[in-house]
C-alpha cells in the first residue's frame, strides 16, 4: 500500500509541478487535472451519499463542476458562477415540467449539494492560480500573474504536512508498537497527537523556506502562523471528510489513485484551506 501511494505521489507532484513551472502549456496541464478533479470528485461524493440511497444526477452534476473550472481559468471573475447558475435554473426548469416531483425534489437538492462539496476546494484552487497582483493589498511594480506562487506555497506547506502527519504518525506506532496516542479514533482511527506534531513541525519549516523564496521576505512571525494555520485547516478537512466517509460507510471516496484512494481523498485537505487561504489573501 505504502508504495502504490508513494508511485502515485510521485506522478502528482510530478504533473503539479510541470504545471506551475512550465512556461508554455502548464496553465493547460493544471487545467486538465482540475477539470478531471472536479469530475471526479463530485461523482465520488454522489456516489458516496448513494450508499444512503440519497439518488441524484451524478453525470450532470459533475459535468456542471467541471464547466465550472473552465469558466474560472477562462472567463472573467464575474462570469465564474454561470455553471451553477444555469445548473439551479435548469432544475427549476425540470421540477416544473417532470412527472414524479418529489422523487426528483430530492435528487435535485443532493445533486447541488454533492456539487458544492465536490467543487469546492478545486473552484478555489483554481481561484488562486489565476490572482493577479492587481487583486492584493500590495504595492507592486506592474500588474502580474503571482497566483502560481500562491497555490505552489499553498499546496506545498498543506501536502507536506499531511503527508508527513501520516509518516510520522506511521512510524510512531511501530516504535510505540500500537500504542501512540489517538486523537479522534471514532472518526479517524489512524490520526495520533505523534504523527499531527510532526506533520505540523514540517508544515512550518516549508512554509518558512517556501516564503522567504516565492516572496522574497523572511519573515519568521507570518510564516509560523501560516504554517500552523494551513496544517490544521487540512487537518480539519481530512476529519471533515472522514466523517462524511464514515456516514456513508466508505472506507475511500473512490479507488482511481493507486495506494491513495478516489480524488477526494486528495482533495480534501483543501476544504478549508483553498477558500480561507483565498479571502485571507484577497482581504489581508
């Protein structure tokens, strides 16, 4: 299992990164796994809320997320919620002119619930990518693209955490030899106090390193709370998400990545992380 997660890291970060270093053709790469991720996590999570018999119009919906990324990378900013828009009148549209209203109600209602979950954390991401330094409290010298910088810092200091909660955590149990110390086992049995300082202890030092040379200020004092704040913000998104998984009895949201589970096992680190992260930028 280990191995299968780590190949599949690897080919993630891989893509990642071509996608915010490339010049030529990155904007497209993230574009593709964003638009698939949308997809895919949206269809995870009506597939999910399905083991509760909660039926709904999988296909459309994560259809509707997906158009939804096209339109953040490719549209301007007040054109990023015509996807939604046209998705909620177009049900109305059905709810009128359907047979069996209230079997259809329902699978309405879960429909653009399992689209605001699934779309979430990549609508904002995708938010993020395309900040321009026109839309920040900061004085620069030309209006640029910095929001690679920005999800480059954020995903990093927020991934690194993760992961090295789960190694840290891992390799205390064998030390401890099963008996580290849980934090919350009725929703996440894995999750120990052992493996969360460690991971939180890294989320900081990359976010020290990652400041100092995405932004050029070393600051120690912004850094620090940055990196204490993204660690616990993904922290809670993965409680989030277990518990969700737990509801439906679900042990992964899907099975497409290797060794790591579905696309919302991947994303959902990024609940909380990609919308606070975006206003506390925009606003701060």
């Amino acid at each position: 299992m280990f191995f299968l997660r780590l190949i599949s890291w690897i080919i993630l970060v891989g893509l990642f990164f071509a996608a915010i270093f490339l010049k030529e053709g990155g904007k497209y790469i993230l574009l593709l796994m964003f638009v698939f991720g949308a997809f895919m996590a949206t269809h995870e999570i009506l597939n999910m809320l399905e083991k509760l018999k909660y039926k709904s119009f999988k296909i459309m919906g994560a259809t509707c997320a997906a158009l939804s990324v096209v339109f953040v990378f490719f549209g301007d900013p007040k054109y990023n919620l015509i996807p939604l828009v046209l998705l909620i009148l177009g049900c109305w549209g059905y709810l009128l002119v359907c047979k069996e209203k209230e079997e259809n109600l329902k699978k309405i209602a879960v429909s653009i619930g399992g689209i605001l979950l699934g779309l979430l954390p990549i609508f904002f991401l995708s938010k993020i990518y395309n900040i321009k330094t026109s839309e920040l409290n900061i004085v620069f010298g030309s209006n640029i693209l910095i929001g690679p910088k920005l999800l480059l810092y954020l995903v990093a200091v927020t991934k690194i955490g993760d992961t090295f909660a789960y190694i840290t955590g891992m390799l205390s149990n064998k030390i401890l030899k099963g008996k580290n110390h849980k934090i919350v086992p009725s929703i996440s049995p894995k999750k120990s106090w052992e493996g969360t300082i460690g991971g939180m202890i890294f989320s900081v030092i990359v976010s020290y390193i990652l400041y100092g040379y995405l932004f050029n200020n070393n600051s120690l004092f912004i850094s620090l709370i940055a990196g204490i704040f993204l660690f616990w913000g993904g922290f809670f998104g993965d409680l989030a998400e277990s518990a969700l998984k737990r509801t439906c009895g679900v042990k992964d949201s899907g099975n497409i990545l290797p060794g790591m589970g579905g696309v919302y096992d991947l994303l959902d680190s990024f609940i909380f992380n990609a919308p606070l992260f975006y206003f506390c930028i925009i606003i701060f």
